[in-house]
C-alpha cells in the first residue's frame, strides 16, 4: 500500500461522469486498501467550467484539455464524453503521453478499438472498456482472462435495455410498439432519440466488441448487420407465445468453419431459454465455449451507478498495475484475421407472418413457393376470418437467408398473397 495518490482526470460529467464522482467519493476511504493506494481526481473536463455543478468541487473544472494532457501527475484517463470526437483524439493523445486509458465509449471501441489497443501496447499503458458493453455487467474481463483457455464459438445477448423493456412492455401487457416505446421514453429508459436503440445500432457496437474478443479477429460495426424492432407487432409477440417462444431483440456473434457471423435482430427463442426470462432493462449475455459449456451473466445494462461500477473496476485495476509496473499487461487479443460471413449465406429459421385470400388452396400454394426455394415448414398456424383475407403464421426449418429472401419475394408478387406482414428470425 502506498500514500502517494494516484491521480486521474475525468473527460465528461453527464450520467456515467457523475456516477463515477460519486462512487470514487463513497468508496475513498476504502481505495488504499482495495487498489493500493488513494484515488485522486484531479481533473473534471467539463464544456463550461464557470457552470456549477452541484456536489462537485470547482476547482476540479476545467474546459482546457492542455490542463489535463500537460500534467505529468495524471495517470489515468477517464473518458467518459461518448462519440467519436473528440474522444478519439483525447485517447490517442493521452496514450502517447503514457497515460493510461478508462473509457465507456462503445461508438469509439466498436470503430477504432485495434488502432487505439495497437496505440497503448506501443507506449505499454492500458486501455481498459468494461463499461463499453453491458454496463455493470462484467463481461469483457471474464472474455479475456477468466475464459481464455476456452474457444469461444458464440455469444449471444440482450445488450440493449430500452429495447428489452419495450419488447417486455409488448409481451406482458399487449402494447403496442409505439405505446411501449412512449412509456420507456416517459420512464426515462430511451432517449428524446432513440434510433440508436432501436434499430439496433447501439447493440452491433456491443455484439462487434465481445465477437473481437471472444473470437481473437478484428470485427468492427460496419461488420455487424442490424435490424431493429419498429415492425415488431403485439400479434407476433402472441402468436410466438403460442408456438411457445418469446420475442427478444439479440446480439448474435458465432465462429464458424466458414467465417464469423455478426448480427443483431429481433428473434423468437424458446421460452424454456434462459434468455426468454431476462426482461425489463435488464441486460445478459449467454456464451458456449468448448471447455465451460454455458455460462450467462445478466445485470443491469446502463444507468449512473451500474455503468460507473463497471468503469470504477476498470480504475482499480488500472491502479494496481501502475503500483506493480505492469500496464499493458493485458492488451489486444485480436491475432487472427478470420472472414466475415455475408448475412446472405447465414442459416436461419424464420417465421413468417402472412395476410392472405381466405380461401383453400392457399397454403399449398404458400407452401409450394416456399419448398421450391430450398424452404420446409416446421410450424403452421392458420387465422380464420370472417373477411376475405386471414393470417397464415409459419415457422420453417433452417434455410439460408439468401433463399429465404427469394421465396419472399415470388411470396410478395403473388395475388393471393396480400402483405409479407412480418419476417422474424428464430434461434
């Protein structure tokens, strides 16, 4: 244990800066026994610093960055602004000044994660994450060193809590999408924008960081095909519980022979999935490795305190490997460069939602489009109606995306068939 104070700045002092404030401040008396040696924030970067902020100390302000990057007493780094910049450049800077990196940005990691992990193994510091996917729930630290004798093979996740608790609001209560998504966004859960949420961009940012080190290949967001849940309906949702399934947003990563798939969509998996039972803005994420079998860790996804839990673990063990002379310890696990499969030659089951003539003969025709493209049936359910159109509801055995997308469209051409209403992928 040392008496000299480790000192770090902090970039940002929204939620998760603020969260992070107040953990170092309720846990100070405890640091120079759990990380050995005082924590010290010595800067706050802040866009006004003549702005008070309550419960924060002025003096720590600054809107200079030269504040913070010119003293050689910071250590650590804490970037906690989010976007791309001018985040980008204060890591980089920072990490050609030696200093070590904590950072939350999953837009940055998912984007420039090998350049800067390249740039912090060069000037031996460390660049830690955690909190850049999943919020309080460690998952990054477990993927590289708890399980790295495994070969992971698939990660599979909900890593977005505004879609969960949209999706659950849709399951347990009947809402509709745009009812649901007005509750979440009274409740605070989603944002004034929430497309990031909910066309599934902020969890391809996650699902690209756990794929690049689960599998040890560089996978960026522009690798990551996403689809969200805008035409989700509160049918589908039923109709799944009666085929019994339930409806999850998911991040998907798996290593096959032919290459990584990377993808995030709205899916139907067995209720009996541990998974299934994960709702509200609770995040998990479930991984298969050859040596551990299943594990799943589950937690909350995003909020002050949990994020700040996750980037006050990332400070602690920064700390100790500044105190022991190890930074860098643990870098870029990307040493191989695997391929990345097309979402065209991806397998898949899917169901199918479809409105049509009420009339016999129907289904044999659905039924033959889709078996001359390579397509079985697995599931049917057929909705009679007292008009001249019904809902014909299918789940087919696995077939691969580009055939699927051929039978839809003949599907989509044909007369008896009024609308393709619904295309969910099923686990």
């Amino acid at each position: 244990m040392e008496n000299k104070p480790i000192k770090i700045a902090l970039l940002g002092l929204g939620t998760v800066g603020t969260g992070v404030y107040k953990l170092l401040s309720m846990r100070a008396d405890d640091m120079p026994q759990i990380a050995g040696a005082p924590i010290e924030i010595s800067h706050i970067l802040v866009r006004n610093a003549s702005k008070p902020r309550s419960g924060v100390e002025t003096a720590l302000l600054t809107d200079n960055w030269n504040d913070i990057i010119s003293d050689p007493e910071v250590s650590i780094v804490v970037e906690l602004m989010g976007g791309i910049e001018p985040a980008h450049t204060y890591i980089k800077e920072a990490l050609q000044a030696n200093k070590n990196v904590v950072t939350a940005n999953k837009d940055l990691i998912a984007v420039h994660g090998g350049e800067l992990l390249d740039l912090a193994e060069e000037h031996h510091c460390d660049l830690q994450f955690e909190a850049s996917v999943a919020g309080a729930i460690p998952i990054i630290h477990p993927l590289k060193q708890s399980l790295a004798g495994n070969r992971i093979t698939e990660i599979m996740g909900i890593v977005n809590g505004t879609t969960n608790y949209i999706l659950t609001r849709m399951t347990e209560d009947g809402m509709e999408f745009s009812e649901a998504l007005a509750k979440a966004t009274e409740l605070g859960y989603a944002e004034a924008d929430p497309t990031a949420d909910i066309e599934g961009y902020d969890a391809g940012r996650k699902v690209a960081i756990m794929a690049s080190i689960a599998f040890h290949s560089r996978v960026t967001f522009d690798d990551v095909f996403t689809e969200g849940i805008t035409n989700i309906q509160a049918r589908d949702i039923r109709y799944a519980k009666e085929m019994g399934k339930a409806v999850k947003l998911l991040g998907v990563a798996c290593n096959t022979n032919e290459g990584i798939e990377v993808r995030v969509h709205p899916m139907l998996i067995p209720s009996s999935h541990p998974l299934a039972t994960v709702n509200n803005a609770f995040n998990a994420v479930f991984v298969h490795g050859d040596a551990l079998d299943d594990a799943m860790f589950m937690g909350r996804g995003a909020g002050e305190l949990p994020t700040a839990s996750a980037v006050t673990g990332d400070i602690i063990d920064t700390a100790r490997n500044i105190l022991m002379h190890c930074t860098g310890r643990i870098g870029c696990t990307c040493y191989k460069k695997l391929p990345i499969k097309k979402m065209e030659d991806i397998k898949s089951k899917y169901y199918l939602r479809l409105e049509v003539e009420n009339r016999m003969g129907v289904l044999a025709g659905v039924t033959g489009v889709l078996g001359n493209n390579g397509v079985s049936i697995s599931q049917v359910l057929q909705k009679a109606s007292d008009t001249d159109s019904a809902e014909l509801v299918v789940i087919t055995d696995t077939v691969r995306e580009r055939h699927m997308r051929d039978a839809l469209t003949i599907l989509s051409n044909m007369s008896m068939v009024h609308k393709i209403a619904s295309v969910i992928r099923v686990y």
